[in-house]
C-alpha cells in the first residue's frame, strides 16, 4: 500500500540489502536519519546475432538470476551511430550478476556474445537508474516495495544546501613497549573527537573500552567517521581485539547492525603513470560514511567540500569517491551519460588503435609542444597559462573515441591539425558532452571564490573548484587508458595535435607584438618584453582568448625567476625546475627539493629559507649580492646537523616501493627499510611508502645503512655527512647557474667566502 506521506530530505548512502533491494538513508529537514528500502534488479544487455539470442532466451527462463527479459533497440556499439535490437535481462539481484555474466560467456563460447552493463557498481547503477546522486536534496515517497523521488536539486548546482551533517573523529592509543605496535597489543585508550572536543575511553577492562566506544557512537549517532589508517590498520586491529574479547558481534560502528570484520583482507598494488601504486582495502560502515585520511586523494586535496562535489557532480557514492582514482570518478559520469543516451557500456574493451606506419605514428605521438627554457636568471618575466586547455579543447573541437576518424563523416571538414584525421559532424561524442558541465561549474566556482566577501564562502568555493580541476585534469589522459571505457589512443593524440598548435598559434600572436618567448611547456608560456606594461600582456590574453576560444590569463609577473640546468648534464635545460617570485612577493617552485614528497623536512626547510632571502631581491642584479647571505643560511643548517642539534624526525626520508621488497636485487635504502617492517610483522607489498632515518650510508652491513622511521627515537644516530651532502646539493641545484658546484659549495661551507677565494689562489698559483 502507497504511503502518501512524503520525505523530504538529502541522500545519504545507498547499498545492496536483501536480494533484489537496496537500502537508502536519508538526512529529513527534521535533522532525522531515515531508513528506505527500494525494491532494485538492475538490468544488463547481450549482443549478437538475432539467432544466437533467440538460443540464449529459451534457456533463460530457468536461471534463478533472470526476473525477465525483453528485446529492445540500443547503441550496443558507441562507435556507430545507430541502434541495433539487443537482450535487455533484468537482473533478481545486482550480486548475481558477475557469476550469471560469466556463465553466459561460457554458453556463448567466449566469442558469440558482447555483454554490456555488467560491472558498473551497485550503488552508482541504482543512481543511474533513478536519476539522482549522493548528498542530493529530494522529495521521497514509498510506494509499497518501490520508493518514487523528485529531485529538488541538481548536479548542475552551485548553491545547494548541505545537511548539518555530524562528524566524528576517532583514534586509538595502542598500551606496547615496543616501537611498532600489532594486533596482539591491548588498546590503551580510544579517543572520539566531535566539535573540537575529545571523549577519551581509558577504562581498566578492554571488552569495557570497546563497548563503551560503540555506544558513544551510537549515541552521537555521526554521518561521517574519520580516521587514520582506518583501512589498513585501526578498524581490522578493533576487530581483532574484539575478537580476543569475545564482543566481535557486537562491534558494531555503522547504522546497520553489521560488526566491522576480523578477517584481514589485502590492498591492491596498481601500475599507473610509470609509478606504482597501493591501495587499502576499503572498510565500509553501512548507513554511515567511513573516511580514512591516509586512503584519500580527493579529500587531502579539497577538503570534505571537494569530497561531496566530485561526489555529487560524478554520482559516486561518497565513501567511494574518497577512495577511487579521479579517473574512475570521472569516468563515472561518462558511464551515466552514456545510460541516459541509450549507450550500452561495454564490459570489455575492444576498441584498439587504428594501424600507423612508422612515419604517421611519429608525427602523431609527439605529446605537447614545448619551449625549451633559456637557463638562467631573467627579470620581469610574466606567466601566462591556458585554462582547462585540454578538456576546454575536447569539448570545443568535438574530441572523442567515437568522434576522432568516425565511418560516418570520412569527408569531413573537420580535420585534426597536422594528422589530417576526420572528426564527426553528426553528432556530439559522450565525452564533450560530459566535459561542458564540469567546465561551466568551475569557472562558476572561479568567479564566485573571486566575487564573495565571505571568507567562509570563498573556501568552500575553492575547495570545489580545485576538486573539479582533478577531473578535468584526468579526463585526457584517460583518453588513452587502455581499460577507458570510452577512451580510445587516437583520441588522445588528437587532442595533443589540437594543443599544439594553439600554443604555436599563441606564440605567433605574442612574437608579432614583440614579446620574447622565454619559456613554454604545453599549456603555458613564460614572456619578457622591455617595457612592457601590465596592459599589454592583459591585451595578448585577451587577443589569444577571442581567436582561439581558450582562455588565456595571466598567472604573475615575476620580479626575477630563474630557470635551473639538468641536476647530471649542467648544460642541459630542464622543463618544469624553476624558482621564482612575483611582483606581489609570492614565491613559486618547481621540481627542486623543496617540493619534492621524497625530501626530509630539514633539507626541504633549509633550501626554501635559502629562497626566501634571494626572494628579497627586486632584480637579478641584487639577487646575485644576495646570494651569500643564502649560504649563511645553508651554512647554518650544516652547522645544526654538525652539532646534533636537530629533531631526527626532520631527517626522516619517503619513498614509495616499486615492488615487493623481496624482488629487489640491490639493498637500495627503501628495500632495507621495508625489511625491517617485514621483520617486525608488518605486511609491505610494492606501492607502500616507507619511511626512514639513514644512520650510516657506507656501512657493509645494509641493515646498518638505515633504520624505518618505526624504529627510530630521540636516541637513533643519523650520518651527519650523509645529510650534509643532501644539504649542499640541494644549495645546488637552485645556485648551479651562477657558477656553484658541490665543491665551491662545500668549501664555503665550511670556511666561508673569502676563506675559499684565498684556497682558490693558493691552488692556482
């Protein structure tokens, strides 16, 4: 029976309950947290040949995982652009359908059948369906085992409202003597965080701690739990002592009665971008959302207001998002697209690239175009850089997989720059279709973070916009991600074609007003010219905006920037190592220590101190008078480590492992380091980051070579000349074009100035 009461409220979480179900939590007006259950049996679709389909249905009618089945018109390839009769099978429940898709694939002899919309996820398959996404505002209504909605909202929005969502914060303090605590470790003391304040659990009884802990929250009754290290450590080590407590069953965090598992279950290791990756299983709490602070990308880089916006914007459920790849967020909102214009969704990819001969796949793989930079310091040069260059191109030139050499259009007018290769008149690919949205919402959030007078606005608007900025960063090189659904190689190449030649557009419009190119890498230019005021270079971005339909701005005007050689070959530029500071006094690295996640805190601190005495300087002439004031600095770091006056913590290095510790054939600093966690029980596997303390770096013995930050205390030795080498060739790398080595550094260092000017003539003569 209808109920004719409607909810109103915001979208919560959604996941699969009973067979055939999903449940929905709902945050009402009221402030009330409300449970719904939909009746839910998602549907997939099988292509062939009219006949083998026709075989396939007679045997359809006995599978406990078929409710019905129907023949419907789709486009089962989005490469061609017409619909063609498919099996649509709706589904008794979403959890069968990975085995049932398996067992058709056998019946059909692995090659009868192309199966689509197999392995999207649960959660974002029921959000397709129902039009609606995480955190959205509705209207709901339950109509006997079916839920009806009417959105109030949309992804669209920029000024939507959020619940006065609760969040909690939780940590645990472990009672061990030994340096690197494990799951045979009694808890010491649970710690809940809500609003600032702290309710600790520090009872004698452990089975008390834990208990106690679950009907604190229980009784705050939080939307989001945050932790760290929540995945890979806290909740399997709180289950496991529950375990030994025989309270397992009642461990219970989320909204659902479901006690957090004892059972460990192993992360994944990725390739990606020539590095290697490791992801924590994820640890889910129904009806609640679970954010573990050292498991997420998005979040560290925006904050929970760019965690909700991806969320909303991709239909990603928000413990997901906080979890996945920006690529499989993105691609998220090309899977709903593609549902609402009847787009089948491939399960496996077969869209390979077109053949090239050696000369056609030299001129099309060339990437982006660049400028090399001139070395050196230059005074009053000004960055310009192109807005969402890449995504603003996909989307303007009609770029994607199905788009890029379509059969439909082979006499195109629409040619790639430079390839020649014809692009669709007839129709709109999935993926500018996609982009336009997340484009518009940025500028909007651009021009409001700039607008607003609220300081409170003005961050959130940031946050989100610098989170949409991940999107529209990943959206081309999936392009040509070999698993992309939609992405396709010469696609990719396309859009670098079509980038190429807007920056050598931009560069002939800036030379005929005789600017001087000084520097340009893909989607920026560095520009000097005498004289020039800040008019002018407002005019070329404006000029360059109107003609190539990119927009153009003006990043700074530096006082100086200095543009730094190649750290092996001095002679050699380097693309992306420089330093500078702008008119407003604003400093801006690049590709040196002091940014790099690697370094320790003490040589990042000393080398960033030594830019902010050159950043006094006006010119390259009073940079270059300041430049032994930079080494006092330097000198005054190596004197620190000389004299042990420094926190071993500030020594600590980071590195992320390339594979599993055992594989590596040299006792390389992070091998040694990861061995010693293997040796203390601690589960190390390629993609992990380890950190550690080098103690002493000639040793034989590697294990003596260095000690894993674990294992390091106010007591541990460090190689005092190891981390001076590290300080004087970080002093380098930002002075080596004004005419510093290691070994002038080195003895500056030491004897100061004049000291090395009189070693010098003594040498010479």
């Amino acid at each position: 029976m209808a109920s004719l009461k409607p909810i109103c409220g915001w979208l919560l979480d959604v996941y699969p309950s009973n067979p055939g179900e999903m449940t929905v939590w709902i945050i009402s007006e009221n402030g009330e947290r409300i449970k719904l259950v939909d009746k839910f049996q998602p549907k997939i679709y099988v292509s062939a040949k009219i006949s083998d389909l026709s075989k396939l249905t007679k045997r359809l009618g006995t599978s406990k995982s078929v409710a019905k089945w129907r023949y419907v018109e789709k486009y089962a390839d989005f490469m061609e652009n017409k619909r063609s009769k498919v099996l649509e099978i709706t589904t008794t429940d979403c959890r069968r359908i990975p085995y049932f898709a398996r067992k058709l694939l056998r019946f059909g002899g692995y090659q009868k059948f192309r199966l689509h919309n197999v392995d999207v996820p649960d959660a974002q398959a029921y959000f397709y369906d129902r039009d609606i996404f995480p955190l959205a505002f509705m209207g709901v209504i339950v109509q006997g085992d079916r839920l009806a909605y009417w959105l109030l909202d949309s992804v669209e929005s920029v000024d939507y409202d959020l619940p006065p969502l609760r969040l909690l914060s939780l940590h645990l303090e472990i009672a061990t003597d030994r340096p690197i605590p494990n799951f045979n470790d009694p808890i010491g003391s649970i710690i809940l965080e809500e609003n600032g304040e702290d309710i600790v659990i520090d009872n004698e009884d452990e089975e008390e701690k834990i208990l106690m802990m679950v009907d604190v929250i229980r009784e705050k009754d939080p939307d989001i739990i945050f932790t760290r290290g929540g995945d890979s450590f806290l909740f399997p080590y709180l289950a496991h002592r529950a375990l030994v407590n025989g309270v397992l069953s009642r461990l219970v965090l989320g909204r659902e009665h479901v006690p957090l598992r004892a059972k460990k279950k192993r992360g994944m290791t990725f390739f990606s971008y020539g590095r290697v990756y490791f992801k924590a299983p994820m640890r889910r709490l129904y009806g609640r959302i679970h954010v573990d602070k050292e498991n997420t990308f998005i979040y560290s880089a925006s904050g929970l207001d760019g965690l909700i916006e991806v969320s909303r914007t991709c239909r990603v459920p928000t413990h997901r998002a906080a979890r996945a790849s920006i690529g499989t967020i993105m691609s998220s909102l090309q899977l709903y697209q593609a549902t609402k214009d009847g787009i089948l969704i491939p399960w496996k990819k077969r869209e390979p690239e077109v053949f090239k001969s050696a000369w056609e796949l030299l001129v099309a793989d060339r990437g982006g175009f660049i400028f090399e930079p001139k070395m050196g310091i230059h005074d009053w040069v000004t960055e310009v850089d192109f807005s969402s260059m890449y995504p603003t191109l996909m989307a303007k030139q009609n770029v994607s997989a199905e788009t890029v050499l379509c059969k439909c259009c082979p006499n195109s007018t629409l040619r790639v720059p430079e390839l020649g290769y014809n692009m669709c008149e007839k129709r709109e690919g999935i993926v500018p279709r996609t982009l336009r949205m997340v484009l518009r919402k940025r500028a909007t959030y651009k021009r409001l973070r700039n607008e607003v007078e609220d300081l409170k606005l003005r961050r959130i608007y940031n946050r989100r916009q610098n989170a949409l900025k991940w999107i529209l960063v990943t959206c081309f090189g999936y392009l040509g991600y070999k698993n992309a659904r939609f992405g396709k190689v010469d696609a990719h190449i396309a859009v670098c074609a079509f980038a190429r030649e807007v920056l050598l557009r931009t560069v002939r419009m800036a030379e005929e007003r005789g600017f001087e190119i000084v520097h340009g890498i893909v989607d920026s230019l560095w520009l000097k010219k005498e004289g020039a005021s800040a008019r002018e270079y407002i005019e070329l971005c404006q000029a360059v905006s109107k003609k190539i339909g990119v927009e153009l701005n003006v990043e700074g005007r530096y006082r100086w920037v200095v543009f730094l050689p190649s750290r092996m070959h001095v002679g050699v530029p380097v693309l992306n190592r420089y330093f500078g500071v702008f008119e407003s006094g604003k400093i801006k690295v690049r590709g040196i220590e002091a940014v790099r996640r690697d370094m320790p805190p003490f040589i990042k601190r000393a080398q960033m101190d030594m830019i902010r005495v050159l950043a006094r300087a006006q010119n390259s002439d009073t940079f270059v008078k300041r430049i032994p004031q930079a080494i006092d600095v330097l000198r005054g770091y190596v004197e620190k480590l000389r004299e042990k006056d420094v926190d071993v913590l500030d020594l600590i290095i980071a590195k992320r492992l390339s594979m599993h510790p055992d594989r590596y054939v040299h006792d390389v600093f992070q091998a040694v380091a990861a061995k010693q966690l293997v040796k203390e029980g601690i589960e190390v596997t390629g993609g992990q980051t380890v950190r550690y303390l080098i103690t002493s770096a000639e040793n034989k013995r590697p294990n003596s070579r260095v000690k894993v930050a674990e294992l390091v205390n106010s007591d541990t030795r460090f190689d005092t000349e190891k981390y001076v080498d590290m300080l004087i060739l970080a002093g380098v790398n930002i002075l080596s074009p004004f005419g510093y080595t290691e070994e002038r550094l080195k003895d500056e260092t030491y004897y100061g100035e004049k000291q090395t000017m009189l070693n010098f003539a003594l040498t010479t003569t």
